[in-house]
C-alpha cells in the first residue's frame, strides 16, 4: 500500500475517533438525566468564633467644652492678638477694638454726671431756703411742693447719669476681647483692620476649645435603630486619617429631638471618647459601630442555610434514610407520619414558625454532608445573627468546624445541568 494512502487511512481514523468523542461528551453533557441530591447545591461551611450585632452610623467630631468669643461692641479691630492653635488662658487678651469713639463717649457720659449733680445740689440748696421761708408763712404750701419735685427729679437725673457713666464705662472694658476659659484657639474668624458690628446677633470672633484630650461625636440614628442604643453603650469607630486605628467610645446622652430629613426621621446620639494622642481633630468624620449584643466561641452558618427549602430529590432521598432508620428499628413505616419526610429525622420541621403544637420558632432545619459524603438535614436552633452569619446550637449531636453546609438549592428539574458539590448554571434560588 502506497505510503500516502496509509497516511489518509490514518487521518480519517483519528478524526473518526474524535468525532465519536464529541459525540459521547456532548450527550453526556446535555442528555437528560435524574438528578442526584448533590447535584447543583450551592455549599457554605460550619465556622466558629465570635459573633457581634452593631448599630452603624456617621457623626461629627468636636469639642465637648467649646465657647464662641464674640463681641458686645461696635468698631474697628486695632490688634488680633490671638491665632490658630494658639493655647490662651482665662483673661488673656485676644483682640482690641478702636477705643476712641468709646473713650469719648465716657467723657460725654461724665460730664452729664457732674452736670446732673451740680443741678441736684442746687435744687436742694433752693428747697433749704424755702423751708424757713414756709416756716415763717412767707410761702405757701403749694410752692413749696414744686421745690421738693424739683430736688427728686434731680436725684434721679444724677442716677441716671451715672448709668449711663456706668454703661459707658462698661462699653469701653469690652473693647479689649479676653479668653473667657483657658484652652485652644479653633478658629480666628477676623483680621486686624476688619469692622465688627454687634447689632441682633453677635459677631463670632474665636471659637475657644477647654480641652482636645477629650471629644464627642455627634452622631445621627435612624428611628429603626434608635431603640438598640442606650447610654453607657460601648462604640468602636474609625476617621478617614487613621483607616488602620480603631478607637473605642462610650454613648453619654440620646438626645430627645427628632430631626428629619427627606423623610427620615434620625436622633442625635452623643459618644464621648478619649483624645489623649491627639489623633483626634474637630471635624473630622467617624463611621460609628453601636455594639447591641455579642456572643463568643460559638458555632456559626451563612444566614441562607438556615433558610434553605429541599427540592424533590433532596426530599426523597430523606425519605428513603428515615424509611430504612425506621425499618432497622422495627418501626411503623416512613407514610405513618403522612409521609413527606415531615419528621425531623427526615428533615421536616412541622411548626417552624412556632405554631401551636410544633417546636419553638427559633428552630431551624440544616443541609450538611457528613464524613461519608451523604447529605443530612439537622435540627438546630438559632441564636444571634449579625445580618450575614447566624449562630446555631445543635440538637442532635455535635457539628464540627468545616463541615459543608448547603446555602442555595436548584429548583426542581434544573440540577442535571450541574456537578456534584458545585452550582450548576442556572435554575438556583435562595431561600
């Protein structure tokens, strides 16, 4: 036989071959067929540690003892004596406003004192003469009546007079701005030259801080979970410069105002914590971790496995092990109960919900597949969940560490697709 017809034999063998191959994988691949009870599970694993329930919320930091330094006086500032981050101490002098038109409106106000004086003293001198004048009746009493109004309407115009001295007076002290407390400049909000007025509000000159070794937040709750917080809770949080730090605080106050905002009604919680490495700056944003409950130790699930609903195979197959449990035992047979797999033993929970006559409502049912490779369900009962982990006591016996535990089921009829111990393409739901 020519060589190159022995090589075109063989060619078209091989290709027959792997057709024939295709073929086979392609039908293996998508012919139809029953599905066993692994296939197409969606596979958590049993895990211990700690579990925590948390509160989250963003605040505000700031000072706890903050004090605005204003202004009771108009004018222009001569000195700024004062700047950012500056310690001061109670009576230093932090700006001087223009005195002179202050200063001459002391003297104006001295003046109308000694004038109002000079007046008193001279209507009391006019009501003496008078007096031995009506003693000796060369004057009636009617005159003398006015002399007397005269000498008390000169009383209090000398009184009056040295309130307004007074006031004067006190007008030109508040021209020289002092530190009311001792602690840090926060802010300056002026500059020497500028025009203060103090009209209906006062102008805000400093913000003065006691003391940065400690500071609170502001933090905003929203009404569901205002109800987990309660003074004297502990508070971990964290600020975007030190992502790596996490600080601890201490809730001291829930304030009573309600604030709504597009809706949604939020109240103010105030944390208090320690500063004493100044990490800590006024302004700053915390994401803030209320910690509501939390336990230690425990065994934990995905929060789906607890929730987890067989599909027929899995049914079945739970049946036919509580069939065979109930025959070794010379029991009445798996349709005694109504059939279904309804017993716990075959993974039925009957009053899940706390119904009467069934178990609690914290019971649950667990998919697991044991040492053997089979796949078992499992009465537990539940505890804390954090949202994505949920605590589980066992019932009947112990569930160790690392045992597989199913978290999503194929619907009926979509579990050929898949491979044992994996999800399969489509078709799944969590329950």
């Amino acid at each position: 036989m020519p060589p190159t017809r022995r090589l075109w034999q063989t060619a078209a063998l091989l290709a027959l071959v792997a057709l024939l191959a295709g073929a086979a994988w392609a039908a293996w691949r998508f012919w139809p067929r029953a599905a066993g009870p692994l296939d197409g599970l969606t596979w958590g694993e049993v895990t211990r540690g700690d579990l925590e329930v948390v509160v989250s919320s963003t605040g505000a930091l700031e000072a706890i003892d903050a004090v605005e330094v204003g202004t009771q006086v108009s004018g222009t500032l001569d000195e700024v004596r004062a700047d950012f981050n500056d310690r001061v101490t109670k009576g230093q002098v932090l700006a001087v406003i223009d005195t002179r038109l202050l200063d001459a409106a002391l003297r104006d106000a001295e003046a109308s004192l000694e004038r109002a004086r000079a007046q008193h003293a001279l209507a009391e001198s006019d009501l003496a003469r008078r007096v031995q004048l009506h003693a000796h009746g060369l004057l009636p009493e009617g005159e003398l009546r006015s002399f007397e109004t005269a000498v008390v309407t000169a009383r209090a115009s000398v009184v009056s007079a040295e309130a307004q001295v007074d006031r004067a007076r006190e007008n030109r002290n508040n021209a020289v701005i002092r530190a009311p407390i001792d602690g840090v400049v926060v802010e300056r909000a002026v500059e020497a030259g500028q025009t203060v007025a103090a009209s209906f509000n006062t102008p805000r000159l400093f913000l003065l801080a006691r003391d940065l070794a400690r500071m609170r937040i502001l933090a905003e709750v929203d009404e569901g979970d205002i109800g987990q917080v309660r003074e004297d809770q502990e508070v971990r949080f964290t600020v975007a410069a030190h992502p790596e730090r996490e600080l601890a605080g201490q809730v001291r106050q829930i304030r009573l105002q309600p604030k709504v905002e597009q809706n949604v009604v939020k109240y103010t919680v105030v944390v208090e914590t320690g500063n004493e490495e100044g990490l800590l700056l006024p302004g700053m944003t915390a994401t803030l971790d209320f910690l509501v409950e939390r336990v230690a130790d425990v065994l934990t699930v995905p929060g789906t496995a607890v929730r987890v609903r067989p599909n027929a195979a899995m049914q079945a197959l739970l049946d036919k092990q509580r069939a065979e449990r109930q025959a070794a035992r010379g029991g009445a047979p798996a349709g005694a109960n109504g059939g279904g797999g309804r017993g716990l033993g075959g993974g039925g929970l009957p009053g899940a919900e706390g119904g009467p006559g069934g178990p609690p409502s914290d019971m649950r049912r667990l998919w697991i597949r044991d040492a053997e490779g089979q796949l078992r369900a499992l009465p537990v009962r539940i505890g804390l969940t954090d949202g994505r982990r949920v605590e589980i006591r066992p019932l009947r016996g112990e569930i160790e560490p690392g045992t597989p535990v199913v978290t999503a089921v194929p619907a009926d009829g979509a579990a050929a697709g898949g491979r044992s111990g994996g999800p399969g393409p489509r078709g799944f739901r969590v329950l």
